[in-house]
C-alpha cells in the first residue's frame, strides 16, 4: 500500500539461516511448533496487556490458532489474533537478533546437527524455521491498539533481504504463509498436519483450528480444534504422558534436547499455586551471562503474567525452567510487588525443597543422569552453600568431586562417600588445590596420605576453596587443606611413627636453611608429609591459598604479601647431601634450588627463573 521499503537482514541472521537450514534438514517438521508456539506466545501477551487495556480483547475476544493449508497451491498459513507487531517491532523482531550473546551463540555452531539443533532451540529463534520448507514466506501482522491502516507485510525468500510495507489490516494478530518448497509440499497435507499439530501442540492453552469437511453436501465448512486446548500443568498428573510432559518442555524452552527430570505439582492450603519444574539435559549457552534474565513463567489463574519470574527460585537454581500458576496473586502482578510479598518467599520455599528433592532422586536412583547434570550444572549448584544457609546440608550431600580415589578424571564422588571410607582417627576432609587435575594428582603434599589410604580432593575450579569455605564441615568433619599449618599424623588417622623425624633432630641444618634463604620463606621445619620428595611448600594456619589469591588478585583486590614455609624431607638424599655439604656456595645453590622446586612444584611462577636454571647447572656440572 504505502511505504514499501527493501531491507538487507542483519549480518547474524544471514549466517542463521544459512546454519538452520542446513541443521534442521532432517527434522525439518519443527517449524509447525515453532510457528503455533509463537502464535501461542502472542495471544498470552495479549491477554496479559488487556489487563491494562481491557479495549484490546473487545474486537475479538475468542483467542485462538488457525491452521490452513492449500495442497494446490503449496501454501500453508498460521493465523492467531494475538498481541500482532507495529512496524518498527517487524523489522526489530524479523530481521535482526536484539539479544546479547549472539556471536558466542555463532561461534559454539558446529556443524554437527544434533548439538546445533539444541543450540537453535536455547536462542529462541525458531521464526526462521520456516525457511526449512518453505522459499518464501509472507507474514501480515497488526499490532492490537494500532489502526487498521497501520497493518505491515513482511516478505522474504531468505535470501539476505527482505521487504516491508504498510497496509491495510482490519484484524489484529499476525498470519504467517509459508511457499512450500517442491520437496516439502507433504506438510500441506491435512493429514500431516494435524498429526504434528497433536505430536508437537496437544498442550497449548489455546485451540488450534483447522477446516473440518462438510458433514452434509452443501453445508459450509466450519473448524474443529485439533489439540487438546488446556494448558498441560492444569490437569491431573496421572493423565499426562510422558511424552506429553517431554512435548510441553520443549515448547517452553525451545530446547530440543530431553529434560532429564520434572515434577509436577498443586499445592493446596493458604496460598494456592500449581508448580511444573524441569531439569534440562543440557546448559544454555550463555548460563553464564549474569545480564540475562531468568526464572519461570508466571501464570495467575492460566493467565500469562512474567516470562521470566526469578522471585521463585535462588539464583543458584537458575539453571530450572518451568511454570508457576498462582490462584492468589492479582492479575496486575509486577516483578516489585513480587519482590515485596512474603507469601512469595514461602512458594520460593516450596518449589526450592522440590528441585533438590529432584535432584536427590535423580542421584540416588539414576546416578548416570546425576553425573550428566553435574557435569552442566555442577558449578552453578555449588554457589548454593553460600546462598542457602538453611538447605546447606542438602546441597552438600549433592555435590561431586574428583578426589584420590576417584575412577578417572570426572567427579565422581561425593561426600558422604568420602566420610564413610575415612581412616580410623581421621579428623578432617582434606582437600588440595590446583589449577587443574594432573597438578594436583601430582602434589607432594599428597605423599603421606596415599601411604595411609586417606582420601583427599583434587580441587582445581576456582570456586572449589570458596565452596569448603562456606560448608565449613561436613557430618562433623572440617574440611582442610592438606597445606596448612603443621601436620599431625593423628589429624589423617595415621600412628605417630608416620613422622619419625622432627625438627629438633635436625636443627642445625634447617637454622643453615633459615640463615640462607632469609626474606624468601616465612619458617623452615621438618615435616612427615613427604614420602618421596625432597621438599614442599606449607601455608601457614591463617595464610590464603595461592589460588585464592590469583582469584582475587584477578578481580583488582589488593592482597598482602604472604611467605611460604619451607618443609624439608629428611630422609631424602638432596636433603641428606645438603645436610652434609661444608661448601657455603654449593649449600646455597641447593638449598635455593630447594626452594625453587617446591615452588613450581605448586604451580607457583618463579621469581627468577634465569637463576634457578644457572643454579641447576652448576649443581649438575659441579660447578
């Protein structure tokens, strides 16, 4: 009518749908899910902003989805009377990716089909999923509240460009046409069509019509709902499938993948709310992305309110998807009244106590789901301690590690496993720190608890040492890292024998090592934590670990200096050569060499690395 204008797509689009229609070639019948679930999603917004503006449910209050197809012509058209699109929000919404993250979601595409399919899903694009079938794809929109002669079409054959125009539109809503492709046309088959629409849209909330054929000869053809048209989370449980529980996870998520676990529940008394929670199969790409908003879909009486209601779960659970329908709470519902109402924080309770009922589930019965979801969302679930004082004890019983005892390198085990095969006597959880697990498999400070059989974890995520931290102890146990301060063999449940030598027998060589080494250590002593090595690095009992250092070294905190204490093996034949040495040269070279092993050995950077090397020759020449 007026206005037409060509526009090129955004940049990332044009590499989407380049990328989509490659990965969704085999599951190319998505695109009927993707187009009814947005029709579903602009018919919720409506009714959610008629709240405000009652006027805009007046024209035509019967919210619904209309499927149409034309095996003739090779066209299929999705209709809703939903919430429809202004101008600016058609180019907006069809012709560029407004959302943060889009390079890192480019960049993680892979080519493989299934993980791309899942990726697809996660970034809420499905829109242009209909360029799967179709070669060109028409869509006439009227945003409710503007006049008809603010209509817009939007017309693309997904070649780089599209155009768009004002035109005139008496009905609200948007309909989509799809051109089928020649080898796509099965989908404009009656058939086919309701089939997918009951595989993929049984569980939508609102009807999804189609022509029905006329039961007398002459009479017109009317419509008949093809899906069941009741939001899934109302009815009782015991009448829902599986796969139906599957289907509704992926229309709300857009995630292809399989939820690993739900629960689905009414809870009845005071408050009245209904509560369907999902563990997804797999993380988001951008889990974390602080800025992104997360939460579950609110619903106040089937109505929708939030898409992303965080008041309802912790920031530790932000991983969950799901839907929360309260009966109680007023239509007119925003995020501040949410965050103000206590009756919030007991429903926050509530489905809090269900995820880790879940997730305990899921670990107790199924430990080979339990180790997928821990391997995605383990890092999350471990800011919980820190964040949930009051179910601290739950969530500790959920975490894995990868410890001395572990199979390989995936954590495998948790802590009441590490409390129940402790030694006799043993009176600490102890735990090493490391940027990554060779380095701390390979830690002197190890040595006396694998002669005595102590379990120890291997910790090398940068959260680990916050974590122990926070727990403090577990079933009585302190956990404590097998650096600090000075070992008592009692502490790891081993005989006093275990360190037979003590400092006093050698103070004459470790007051040489005090004189020699001077600034660069905190205190020199001998120790019976080494069974193999000649020296290692202890903190002291109030010292920060070095890795906690680097963390907050990182984030521009400034951190004191802090020496280390040097403990020397006696037994050790470097340790007995330096012990005899009478060269104050040669004592010197050994003894900072000493130093400098123990240090790399921590994974710490020398200070001077061209020193170490010219003292290492010449202990190795003689010179």
């Amino acid at each position: 009518m007026t206005q037409r204008e060509t526009h090129g797509f955004q940049a990332e689009v044009k590499q989407l749908l380049h990328l989509m229609i490659h990965s969704l070639y085999s599951n190319r019948e998505i695109f009927l899910r993707e187009l009814v679930s947005n029709a579903s999603d602009a018919a919720d917004k409506l009714r959610f902003e008629a709240i405000a503006n009652p006027q805009y449910l007046q024209e035509d209050a019967a919210l619904a989805i209309r499927v149409e197809a034309d095996p003739a012509a090779g066209t299929i058209s999705i209709t809703d009377n939903g919430i429809g699109m202004s101008r600016d929000e058609v180019v907006q919404q069809l012709g560029t990716i407004a959302r943060s993250g889009t390079a890192e979601f480019l960049g993680r595409l892979s080519g493989n089909e299934r993980e791309d399919l899942n990726l697809i899903g996660q970034f809420g694009v499905g829109f242009y999923s209909a360029f799967t079938v179709a070669d060109r794809v028409e869509v006439l929109t009227r945003r409710a509240g503007l006049p008809p002669s603010e209509g817009v079409r939007w017309e693309s054959a997904g070649d780089g460009e599209f155009t768009i125009e004002t035109v005139e539109r008496p009905a609200r809503g948007t309909r989509v046409t799809l051109h089928l492709r020649e080898d796509a046309r099965e989908f404009a088959e009656d058939l086919r069509l309701r089939t997918l629409i009951r595989k993929y849209s049984d569980h939508i909330a609102f009807p999804v019509l189609m022509r029905k054929a006329a039961t007398q000869e002459g009479d017109a053809p009317g419509e008949e709902a093809v899906n069941a048209a009741r939001a899934l989370w109302t009815r009782p449980r015991a009448e829902i499938r599986d796969e139906e529980y599957q289907e509704f996870y992926r229309h709300l998520t857009h995630d292809f993948a399989e939820p690993l676990a739900w629960s689905h529940n009414r809870v009845e008394g005071r408050r009245v709310y209904t509560g369907l929670l999902y563990v997804p199969g797999h993380a988001p790409y951008d889990l974390w992305n602080r800025e992104k908003p997360r939460g579950l879909k609110l619903y106040v009486r089937r109505v929708f309110i939030l898409d992303d209601a965080a008041q309802f779960l912790p920031l530790y659970l932000r991983f969950m998807r799901g839907v929360v329908d309260a009966d109680w709470l007023a239509l007119n519902v925003s995020r501040e009244m949410l965050q103000q109402d206590p009756e919030v924080d007991a429903i926050r309770g509530g489905l809090t106590k269900r995820v880790l009922d879940m997730l305990e589930r899921l670990a107790g019965e199924e430990p080979g789901k339990y180790a997928a979801f821990w391997k995605e969302f383990g890092r999350v679930l471990k800011e919980g301690p820190a964040e949930d004082h009051a179910n601290r004890e739950r969530i500790a019983r959920l975490l894995r590690f990868t410890t001395t005892r572990s199979a390989g390198d995936e954590p495998d085990r948790s802590l009441a496993d590490i409390v129940a095969g402790k030694a006799e006597g043993q009176k600490f959880l102890w735990f090493v720190t490391a940027d990554s697990l060779p380095a701390a498999r390979s830690s002197p400070q190890l040595e006396i608890f694998r002669k005595q059989g102590v379990e120890v974890l291997l910790l090398t995520d940068p959260i680990d040492e916050w974590v122990t931290g926070h727990l403090g102890e577990f079933e009585g146990l302190e956990f404590r890292d097998v650096r600090r301060g000075e070992l008592d063999p009692a502490d790891i449940g081993a005989t006093p024998d275990a360190a037979k030598a003590t400092t006093g027998e050698h103070a004459a060589l470790v007051e040489r090592l005090k004189q020699e080494l001077g600034e660069a250590v905190q205190d020199v002593r001998v120790t019976g934590r080494l069974t193999d090595s000649p020296a290692c690095l202890a903190l002291g009992d109030f010292d920060m670990a070095p890795q906690m250092r680097r963390i907050l070294a990182a984030s521009g905190q400034a951190i004191p200096d802090a020496k280390p204490v040097l403990e020397i093996n006696p037994a050790h034949p470097l340790v007995r050569r330096l012990a005899g040495e009478e060269q104050p040269a040669a004592f010197a070279d050994i003894a900072r060499v000493l130093l400098d092993q123990a240090t790399l050995a921590e994974g710490r950077p020398l200070a001077d690395p061209g020193a170490f090397v010219q003292r290492l020759n010449r202990l190795l020449t003689g010179g």
